[in-house]
C-alpha cells in the first residue's frame, strides 16, 4: 500500500494542493481542494484551505462559504477562526471578522498572526486603542514578528505617540538596519517631533538604499528647507517627477518657505 492510499484519496488531493498553493498556482490548488470537499464533505481543513486559495484568487464571497463551512465541521481549531476573520474582512464586515479574530484568541491566545489581524480590523473600525493593545501583544508573544511591529509603530505615529513610535522603529531596526519602510517612518517620527537633523540623517540613510524613491526625496527636502539645509541638498530635486515636485511646493509653501516652493516648480533658480 502506498502511503497515498493509506492516507485516504481526500487527504491526498489536499495534499496536493498545499503544493500547488505553496507554489502560487491557486487555480490547480482550488481545483485539488474542491476534489477532496466532493469526495469527502466532512473534510473541515480542506474546506479551510479552499475558502484561502478562494479568498487569495479574490473570490471573498466564496471563502467565507467555505470556511464556515469548516468552522462549523471543527469549531475548535483556532487557525480556521482566523481564516474566517480574513475572509470576513475581505467582505467588508469589520464586526463579524473581529468576533472571528477573537475566538481564535479565545481557542488560542498566543496566535500571533490573529492578533495582528486583530489589531487591523480594530484600527480600521476607528478602535486605535484597542488595536494598538493587541499588536503590543503580538510584539510580546513573539519580538520576531515583524509585521505586528510595523503595524504597532505606524498605530502609535498615527495617534501622534512619537516617542513609543520611535522606539519601536528603533527596534525593528536593529534586526534589519537596511529597511526603508522603516527607515522613512523613523525620519517621519523624527521630524513631526521636530527633530529635523535627526530626520535627515534617515531619509539620508535610506536614500542611500532607494536613491530615486519619491517619498524619501520628499520628505528629505521638506525637512532639509525647514531645518535651513535647503542648499546642501536641493540636487535631489532631479530625482522628482513635476507632479511630484509640485506637491512638495504646495507642502513647502503652506509652511511659509516661498522661496524653496518656487525652486521646486522651477520658477527661480534653486541655489
């Protein structure tokens, strides 16, 4: 007997599809998945999987179908929780995925990735509070888990908590000092506390990764016209398109720097 018999044909063909879906085909993973709930209707972590490739190849509609279907089959598995809070908030309805997200922490309150999905549909609901206090717990549950960081230190920039925000990005540095999305959101932090040579040195640091990136461009000219610099690094405008150029003069001249402004729209020589 081979090992594919014995685990059952059902079985077989989510095994299947795990490799089709580990490999991005989430057609042939869909179709593998679909088999095995035909062949066997009970099968909860097929009818999981399949709401996954479904909710992933943007068929929302038919993933909460289907991962209900495996919440109802095994309502004590906290992964299939999960999957229902995706696929809930796929749908748009916030309140049904945080009832999800929270069951699954209620089966498992150590489930990092719902936590941090947790914290998502708090802060898309306007709950900032609450969102913040489950990516706390991510963070804590496990430090590596980066994305809950991200989204703890854009939370607390959000609600104007620079300093938390700081140390968090500070943080999520240490382990990977060559991010830009972080970098750029330190030098943010940084010069919304008005800390603008601080604000530079990162936007300088991570241009050095991602020279032409437009946001970095922007905000190391807008912090170096504030903090007096403007010469030192005006050069950079070339890396901006006219759109680009054109918003940082609208930026620049809501803060009363009219000469900087006009250099950015190439009415006056920038020097």
């Amino acid at each position: 007997m081979s090992e594919q018999d014995d685990i059952g044909p059902a079985q077989a063909l989510v095994e299947q599809g795990m490799e089709h879906h580990q490999a991005g085909d989430l057609v042939e993973a869909g179709r593998c998945y679909a088999m095995a709930v035909k062949m066997d209707a009970e099968h909860a972590d097929a009818h999981n999987l399949l709401g996954l490739a479904q909710l992933q190849a943007g068929d929302v509609d038919g993933a909460v179908v289907s991962i209900d279907r495996a919440v109802v089959l095994r309502p004590e598995i906290a992964h299939y929780h999960l999957s229902l809070g995706k696929a809930r908030q796929g749908v748009g309805d916030l309140v049904a995925a945080i009832a999800a997200y929270e069951e699954a922490l209620r089966l498992d309150p150590v489930l990092v990735e719902a936590l941090n999905d947790l914290g998502n549909a708090l802060l898309a609901e306007g709950d900032a509070r609450r969102a913040i206090a489950s990516y706390e717990k991510a963070v804590e549950v496990d430090p590596d888990y980066t994305l809950a960081g991200s989204n703890l230190a854009n939370a607390l920039h959000g609600q104007g908590r620079y300093t938390e925000a700081e140390r968090c990005y500070h943080r999520l540095l240490e382990g990977e000092p060559g991010n830009v999305e972080w970098l750029g959101g330190l030098a943010l932090v940084l010069g919304e506390s008005e800390r603008y040579a601080e604000a530079i040195e990162q936007c300088a640091r991570a241009r050095l990764l991602a020279p032409d990136d437009p946001v970095l461009v922007q905000r190391l000219l807008y912090f170096a016209a504030i903090d007096g610099r403007w010469a030192e690094f005006r050069s950079a405008l070339t890396r901006l398109a006219a759109e680009q150029r054109e918003e940082l003069a609208e930026v620049l001249t809501g803060r009363g720097l009219v000469a900087e402004a006009q250099a950015c729209r190439g009415l006056v020589a920038s020097h």
